[in-house]
C-alpha cells in the first residue's frame, strides 16, 4: 500500500510530497526500532516490584519512565565501572572518590525511593553520561601508539576534569541520602531523650525507695 502510494506520488510528479511521506515512514520505523531495542533492555516487572512502585503513588505512565531511565542509567553505570578500572589512573581516581561505589549507592537508592527520581536529574542526564564519555574519551587517547608531551598533557587535563565530576557524582549520592540522614538523626535524637527520661525515673524510683527504707 505504501509502495503504491509513492510510486503514484512519484508518477505525478508530487516531489516534495514523497519526500514528506518517505520521512515520515522512516521516522516511524525508526521509533518502532528504538521502542523495541528499549523494551528487550528492560527487565520483566515481577509482581513485587509492581506493588513496590504503586505503593509509591507511581501511575503506569511514570512507572513505564522509571523502569527506562533506569535501565538507560545501569547500562551507565556497567560501563563506567568498565571504564575506570581499566588504566591504573583511573583506578586510583574511583579509588579515592568511591567514584563508581557512589553512583551504584544512588541507583540503589532511587530503586528503593522512586520518588526521588527528581532529585537526581544532575546525576542522570549530566554527571553520570559525562563521566562515561570523559574517560572512554580519556581511554581512546591513552591507547594511542605513539604519545608526545601534548598528548600527556590532554590525559592530564582530563584525568584533572574526571576526579572533579567524580566528586559531583559523589555529591549526588549525599543530596539523595541527606533526608535519610536527617531522619536518622532525629532518631537518635528521640532515642538519647528516651534513655534519659528512662534514667530520670530510674533515679527517682531508686530515691523513692531509700526514702522508704529510712
């Protein structure tokens, strides 16, 4: 049907029109093609999870853009873990920031709070896909042959750049756990007041009784 259309299209001399309609099909395709290759990446949604998420408050809708952003953000992550163990340079900058530990702490707690989501939007569409593109970027120059002064000088410049990304991925994992840390600060809080009062009456009843005695 389509072939006929265009062919008709073609014999009419409609130039501009074909082009529109040839478009159109290829961008139609192409989206099809993407929808597909997104959805085999994606895991199948067990009943556990499902309840996880409405429990939440999530509708279908943004339970169906959360499961996507996530999957895009572990293939991130998978690869940056690649990517910074594989030079000895990189290694020791993931050691010393807890580079790759941060952003699996941050995956692992929007997957625990998909509510959160929002607050990770840096760590997602910047932080993260700047670190994987700068030290794939940083592991394409290192495998030159052949290297001269400039090209030591562009690793380290680089090397510079991805340990200061590194430690705003770190800062990302921080903001999404700071509530947690608030709430478990006035848990202590209300622990410490308890234990007093629990001394307190301890103290009086202890008072209480040598008063008694006497």
């Amino acid at each position: 049907m389509t072939l006929t259309i265009i062919s008709l299209l073609f014999v009419n001399g409609d130039f501009m029109t074909l082009l529109m309609i040839a478009w159109l099909i290829y961008l139609i395709r192409f989206l099809k093609g993407r929808r597909k290759k997104t959805t085999k990446s994606i895991p199948s949604l067990t009943e556990e999870k499902s309840q996880h998420y409405y429990d939440n408050g999530m509708t279908d809708q943004q339970i169906d853009f959360f499961r996507e952003t996530m999957a895009h953000t572990k293939k991130l992550i998978v690869q940056l873990e690649e990517n910074m163990a594989a030079t000895s340079k990189l290694r020791a900058i993931d050691l010393r920031n807890d580079t790759v530990k941060a952003a699996k702490g941050t995956f692992k707690e929007l997957v625990k709070e998909p509510r959160k989501l929002h607050k990770a939007d840096q760590f997602l569409y910047t932080h993260l896909p700047n670190l994987v593109d700068l030290t794939g970027k940083y592991l394409e120059i290192d495998g030159h042959d052949l290297k001269n002064k400039a090209t030591y000088q562009a690793l380290e410049k680089s090397a510079a750049v991805i340990d200061d990304v590194s430690l705003l991925l770190v800062a990302d994992y921080q903001a999404i756990v700071a509530d947690d840390l608030e709430e478990l600060d006035i848990e202590i809080a209300i622990a410490k007041q308890n234990m007093a009062r629990e001394k307190e009456l301890a103290s009086f009843d202890s008072d209480t009784e040598k008063e008694q005695e006497n």
